[in-house]
C-alpha cells in the first residue's frame, strides 16, 4: 500500500456441495449454504477493519465455490459499497461452477456489478468430470457459458486440469479446442498435483492410480502453449492466458507485489511489508467474529532473503519478466543459450520452455542472490 491506498480485495466464500478428488482448499462442505449467517459474519469482519482507505480497483471473489451464494453474492458486494469506494471500471470477478449459472442468477450478478467470471470448468470428459469428483456435467460448461454471456458478462475464464494420470486416457488436445470453441477471454490451466489427505492422495497411496509422468506435464503444457497461442491468447502467466486486453487485474496485483486485503476464512492480506492471514475453519471464523475475538491466524514480516526471493520468483512467473540486476543477468545468459529465457533491456523473460522449470530457476538466482 506504498501510496495509503488499498485497491485490491479478496474475498473467501468456502462453501462447496462437494470435495473434488484433487481439492485440498479451506472449504466447508455443505449441501445447504449458510448464506445468512456467512454474509453476517463478513459484516463484522469489514466492520473491523479501517476501510478508509480503500479504493478498489478489483474484488475478486473466490473459493470454494462462490457462485453458491446465488443471488446473494449482490448483499456481499453491497457491504463492501456501504463501507469503501470501488472505482467506476472496477474488476469485479467471481468464481463460479457451472451447475449454479441460471439466467435469473446470471442477470442478478450483473445488476450487482460483476463483470468478470472465472468459471470452473475442468474438461469436458465426462468421465474425467466423474473421477473429479465434479458437480456438474460437460454439457453444463457450455450451457452456463451460454447464460453467461447472454447476461451480458464479455469477460469469462475458464479453467482446465492437465497432466491427468495416464490410465484416464484423457484426450487433453480435444479438450484444449473444446475451451477454445466457446470463445472466452481468458484460461487458466493447472497441472494436476498431488495433495495430502485427499482422495486422489488416497487412491494413489492404494496403488488404484498412478500420478502422471513428468513428460505428460510438459507435453500437455507445451501442446496448450501453441494451440492457445496460435489462437490469439498470451501466455502471460506460467497458468494463465489472456487475449489482448483481457488479463486478470486481480491476479496481476498478486504477481506485482501490490498491497491487497483478503476476507473471509483463510483470506490472505498483504499490506507491503506484513503478511497476514485468518483462521482457516469457516466455524471458526465465524464463531471469533461472534464472540471478539482476533481472526487473524498468523501474521509475518518479510525479511530481506523473502523480498528477494519473492521478487525473482514473481518477477520470473509472467512475461512482464524481472528486472535483473547484472549479476542475474550474468547468472540467466545460460537460459537464453538453452532456450528457457530471453534478456531484454535489463529484463528476464521466461519462455514456455523456461515456465517449466520456473520453481529451479527462480531458486537457483535467489541462493546466489542471498550468498
Ligand atoms: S469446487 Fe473448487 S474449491 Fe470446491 S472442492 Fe472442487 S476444486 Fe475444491
């Protein structure tokens, strides 16, 4: 918040109708949303906080599974109105499964003031979608996108798994032009990866499935590099694509180190210098705001070795690239030889190729940078 100014919210809706097979996320699993007593909870939390300050450039309302608010999604953005300033051509993004897309909803989100949606699609495989564990259908995807867009909404995401195990025999190629069929802004893709204490960790665990190879990561990855590519999008985020115009503006406040506020159980905020974040159990969360007490889990300072190592790492994930200084730059030249980056005016760029090695790469410039 370098200039007092908080332009960026999160807020955190928890509730799913079911766990996914991969999902190890903060969520409360419901069948009946307690929508009542969730929008009441946030009510008290954004009365503890000094909004003053805030001028929202985006609200991003995230997951779970926000889209279960319904129309309710209107009374949570309405707290937020009554207590800050949102400026006029603000991102107001929601998560949304295509199961709970209706056209009365739909309309309902737009009359409130969404204009973005990120919506959770996955493949387009039935049975894929089943071993997911996913509540909805492949035809769902297409119909709610459909409702989507006569809502009015002109700005739509849609994501997709890859590197599924091999035993699936998912067609990853048929699901790439699938997405690109239905014309959206924007994707966001994501390997597969195996969580602790979740059923696909279970059934791995028990032998009944195996995790993908290393190659299929890659091949999936390079496979929707080109194809999205050649379909106009940018890849301008190691998981992200956008067509011109079209990046998330809240996602990229994240990947620029920007200050941001995050509500909600789990919610993660960042101020510039504190790291903070709530309690991660919804029950929790709402009985601490109840009763008085704090909501705030942990809280840490960034140190100078986290600053540096965030500033590579964030500065490495999209192709804004880091601005280096000449002993990174010294440490990339290999890169650029191997095809993995390119070094313009002081900046690393990764490549598609460089993308799947970001983790490596990105450590081996702060270990040097930290010696
Ligand atoms: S819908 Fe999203 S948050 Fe909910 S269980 Fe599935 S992956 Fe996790």
């Amino acid at each position: 918040m370098t200039d007092g100014v908080m332009r960026h919210l999160y807020i955190h809706v928890p509730f799913c109708a079911r766990r996914c097979s991969y999902c190890d996320f903060a969520i409360s699993v419901r069948q009946d949303t307690p929508v009542g007593s969730y929008v009441e909870s946030l009510r008290l939390e954004l009365d503890r906080l000094d909004t003053s300050g805030w001028a929202l450039d985006t609200i991003y309302l995230g997951g779970g599974t926000p889209s279960r608010l319904d129309e309710s999604v209107g009374d949570v953005l309405r707290l937020v109105r009554d207590r800050a300033a949102i400026s006029t051509d603000a991102e107001i993004t929601i998560e949304a499964n295509p199961d709970d897309v209706t056209h009365s909803v739909a309309d309902a989100w737009v009359r409130d003031g969404v204009n973005r949606i990120s919506l959770g699609s996955q493949s387009f495989e039935p049975k894929v979608l089943e071993w997911m564990h996913r509540t909805h259908s492949a035809d769902q995807i297409g119909r709610a996108f459909a409702t989507l867009r006569q809502a009015g909404i002109d700005n739509i995401s849609l994501d997709l798994i890859f590197a599924l195990p091999e035993s699936l025999n998912r067609d990853w190629a048929a699901d790439v032009d699938q997405v690109l069929g239905l014309h959206p802004e924007h994707l966001s893709l994501y390997g597969l990866t195996v969580e602790p204490h979740t059923p696909l960790s279970r059934w791995i665990d028990r032998g009944d499935v195996d995790e993908a190879p290393e190659e299929r990561y890659e091949s999936d990855f390079m496979l929707a590099h080109q194809r999205l590519g050649a379909a106009g999008f940018e890849h301008y985020e190691v998981s992200n694509f956008a067509l011109p115009g079209r990046r998330s503006r809240h996602n990229s406040s994240y990947w620029t180190g920007a200050s941001y506020v995050g509500i909600g159980p789990s919610a993660h905020s960042f101020d510039g210098a504190i790291r903070s974040w709530n309690v991660v159990a919804y029950t929790d969360w709402m009985r601490r705001l109840d009763s008085g007490y704090t909501i705030v889990a942990e809280a840490e300072t960034l140190t100078g070795e986290n600053r540096l190592s965030e500033r590579v790492y964030l500065g490495l994930r999209t192709i804004d690239g880091l601005r280096a200084t000449d002993a990174e730059i010294q440490l990339a030249r290999p890169w650029q030889d191997a095809g993995w980056a390119e070094i313009r005016n002081g900046t690393i760029v990764l490549t598609a190729t460089g993308f799947l090695r970001l983790d490596a790469l990105a450590a081996s410039l702060t270990l040097a940078g930290s010696r």
